[in-house]
C-alpha cells in the first residue's frame, strides 16, 4: 500500500499540526492512497507541491517534495521525492542526509498527460544496493 502527501502551491500541506502559516487550497485533498499492481507500479495524481520555510528562524525552506509511505506486512517505510533542480536542494538537511543516494530520489521527469500535466516516474528500491532512503 503506497500513500503520498504534499503540500499545496503555498507550500501548505493538509494537516492540523502543520506549523506552516500559509492558506489551504480547497481544491487539493493533499493527500493519497493506492495499491501497488501485481508488478509493484503504483500511480498517483498530484500537483507540483510548494516549498515552504521550514525554519524561519534561520530562513531554512524545504524543497518542492512528496512524501510517500510504503506499507506491506507489518513494515512501514517513509521516503521523499525531490524534484531537480530545485532552489533550496542544497540547503536541505534532508536532502544532504541522502549523501550517495540523492540521484536515486528525484522523480524522472517522463513526459507530458493527455491534459498537459507532467508526468514522473519514481521507483522505489526496498533493499539492495540501490535502495531508497527510508526515514526512521
Ligand atoms: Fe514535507
């Protein structure tokens, strides 16, 4: 089972306890839910989320991502997909957690939908070599 969440184009995500003070969009849920298929693909229909000041304080903004919880038994795993390019990529201290394996949890931009959205693809490694970052 694959759920993701992000925040809306303000950089607000749909949460109570989000401590980000910009406004909700009443026309994004923020988040989501779907099984994976008998091949491990999963698919999901989202906006491009915002970045949003993380830390005032220290002016620290997080990058544009989405969360994404995998669910299967009675394991839970929680990453986060990046999108290139980003602005504040290099001062995120979650990215820079990635070290090595940063390249590996960008979404690769595939193409464009049928109504002009852009389309991502991003697999999702559980063990082995080349496996995703998992928060704890
Ligand atoms: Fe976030």
């Amino acid at each position: 089972m694959v759920d993701i969440w992000n925040a809306n184009k303000w950089g607000r995500c749909t949460h109570v306890k989000d401590p980000v003070r910009e406004r909700l969009d009443p026309n994004f849920l923020g988040f989501g839910r779907t099984m994976t298929d008998e091949t491990g693909r999963y698919r999901f229909r989202t906006i491009m989320p915002g970045s949003y000041l993380a830390r005032p304080d220290i002016d620290r903004w997080r990058p544009a991502h989405v969360h994404v919880s995998i669910r299967g038994g009675s394991a839970r795993l929680i990453a986060q997909m990046y999108f290139q390019g980003d602005p504040h990529l290099a001062r995120d201290p979650m990215f820079i957690l990635l070290g090595e394996a940063q390249g590996r949890h960008f979404g690769n931009r595939v193409g464009q939908g049928a109504e002009g959205e852009t389309l991502y693809s991003w697999d999702i490694m559980i063990g082995g070599r080349n496996t995703a970052y998992f928060e704890s």
